[in-house]
C-alpha cells in the first residue's frame, strides 16, 4: 500500500532563517506531488505541484521553492522565512492528474 | 465570490443526527472531491465523484452537475464525525489547469 511522510510535524523558526520540509512517498511510482499551504482560518492554497522528476509548477509567487530531485520526494524550501510563512504546509501525491489526492500529516510552522 | 463555497461554514448536532452540508461552484468541473480534516490537521479523501451519489459507511455524497451543487450527508452522526469538511473542484480541462480549487470549510461538532 501506498504512505506519505512529512516531517517535521511542527517547527518555530526564526525572521530570515531557512527553511527544508521534506515529504516522500513509498509503494507508488511517478506521483504527483502536491505542496500546500493553510494559514489561519483561510482554504488551502496549492503552492507547487510536480508531474515528474525537477518538474515544478508555482502557483503562487512567493518567498519559498519546492525540489524534486528523485522520483517520491519532493522538498519545500525557503532561504529566508518572513512572519507571513507561518501557517500549516501539507504535501500530497496522486496516481496522475484528476485522480483522488493523498495527504501526509502536515507540518505546522510558526515563524518569531 | 468564492469559485466553491460551502454552507454552513459551522455546525453543531447532538450525537444521531442526520447532518448535511453544501457545497456550490461556479466553473465546469471533472471532479468534485470531499476531504476531511481533522483537529490535527491531517486530511482524508472521503469521496471523488463526477456524476451521481457514493456511499461509504455512514457517509453519503451526491452531485447535480447541471446545478453545480454537491451535498455531503452524514447519518447518525458521532462525536468522531467532528472535524473540518472540505470540498474542492478540479477544473474541467476546458481551463488547462491541474489545479483544485477549495471552498474554505465547513467545521462540524457532533455533541454527545
């Protein structure tokens, strides 16, 4: 069966720090890969998202970048956070595009 | 306005009621997706449906395309059913994008 991990699952970090999530997944090939973003009482917001090997799209201009330098991980980065990173950051794959989307734990980062 | 907007946003129910939420679009769709999010903040695919009703469990989701409404039922509903409901669209391909789009919730508390 297939899994999803994301780590870590909470991180306070400092103004101008930087920043690695990390999120892989086992029992599948050739995911899509998801990065999303929740901040406080606000929808998820879709970041990035990956069809293959250093295929990345954004979706939203911003402070962080995403990797996928093998086929089931996929990282989330930022050289230097600002206060308004702070929120809950989720990845998710899926067999291929219109398929059900599989969601790890989420990490939760707040940003002093 | 919202391209998918839920109601209510919040819920309450005593432990056994039958409990509906809404959800309307406003873009042609594929797919329309139910997830679940609980107080952690980890999500789960409830159902991908394009035409029709599912069912899994206690759970019951259907969709009128021509209306662009779907509607998650849950029948005799338990404390556990409490959590953050979420339903989300994927775009017809009419709109070259893979993206979903999200309504912002609808946060469920089943009292015993």
């Amino acid at each position: 069966s297939q899994t999803i991990h994301q780590w870590p699952a909470t991180l306070v970090q400092p103004v101008g720090s930087p920043l690695s999530l990390e999120c892989t997944v086992e029992g599948t090939s050739n995911p899509n890969l998801y990065w999303y973003r929740q901040a406080a009482g606000r929808g998820l917001q879709l970041l990035f998202y990956s069809v293959g090997i250093g295929q990345i799209s954004s979706e939203v201009p911003q402070n962080l970048s995403a990797s996928r330098p093998q086929d089931r991980q996929f990282i989330l980065s930022s050289k230097k956070l600002l206060l308004s990173d702070s929120g809950f950051y989720l990845c998710a794959w899926s067999r291929q595009s219109n398929q059900p989307q599989h969601f790890g734990d989420g990490t939760r980062l707040s940003i002093l | 306005k919202n391209e998918v907007e839920q109601s209510p946003q919040n819920l309450t129910a005593q432990e056994g009621e039958f409990i509906t939420i809404n959800c309307s679009y406003s873009v042609g769709i594929s797919a329309l997706h139910w997830l679940q999010q609980h107080p952690g903040g980890g999500i789960v695919s409830l159902f991908m449906l394009s035409s029709g009703k599912k069912k899994h469990g206690r759970l019951i989701a259907t969709i009128n395309i021509q209306e662009k409404h779907s509607s998650l039922h849950i029948t005799a509903s338990h404390p556990r059913d409490s959590a953050v409901y979420i339903c989300a669209v994927s775009p017809s391909p009419f709109y070259n994008t893979d993206k979903l789009i999200f309504g912002t919730g609808t946060r469920l508390q089943v009292f015993p």
